[in-house]
C-alpha cells in the first residue's frame, strides 16, 4: 500500500531554499533536477516506508533517507508520512532538531 506523504511548512521552505540555491549557483536545470529526484525519492518512501534509517537520537520516531548529499527526516503517522526536513548531510544534525522540526 502506498502512502501520502505530507510536507511540512519547514521541509517545503528547506526544499525551496535548497532549489533556489540552485538555480542560482548552478543552473535551472540543475534545480529542475534537484526537485525531480526529491519528488522520486519520496514516492519511494512512500512505498516502503521503512526504507530509511531510524533517527530516533535526533528526533523521536523519525527516519533519514539520503538523496545525493541530502537527507530527507520523516516520521510515520498512522498511514501518512510527515516529511519533517530536506537538508544537507553536513549540517549539525543535532542543532537542527533541537528545536521541534
């Protein structure tokens, strides 16, 4: 059974942010790019939702699941998916869930 998954505010911003960045530094076609692999990549996680690896150290229930030097933090709710953030893997994880996602 396939999932939803539901962005939240913060994760949107995270993924605007990331491909404007994008745009700007690189290319349209690179953000363009960017966006199609996250949108993949979640349909992934909404297949198997258990796919990615358990972060419970940073934030209770919650999974990462990279893309490219991304990591895409989701936790389960009921049938839904909650997608909590879209960051770069070099980021303090640990200060970035400090405060709630």
């Amino acid at each position: 059974m396939s999932r939803v998954c539901r962005i939240t505010p913060r994760a949107s911003q995270d993924i605007e942010a990331i491909a404007d960045y994008l745009a700007a530094q690189s290319s349209l076609v690179s953000a363009e790019q960017f966006l199609s692999g996250i949108d993949s990549t979640l349909q992934r996680i909404a297949q198997f939702p258990q796919i990615g690896r358990k972060r419970d150290e940073l934030y209770p229930g919650s999974r990462s699941l990279p893309y490219e030097p991304y990591l895409i933090f989701y936790r389960l709710l009921n049938d839904d998916i909650e997608v909590l953030r879209v960051v770069s893997g070099y980021q303090d994880l640990t200060a970035l869930f400090e405060d709630s996602p």
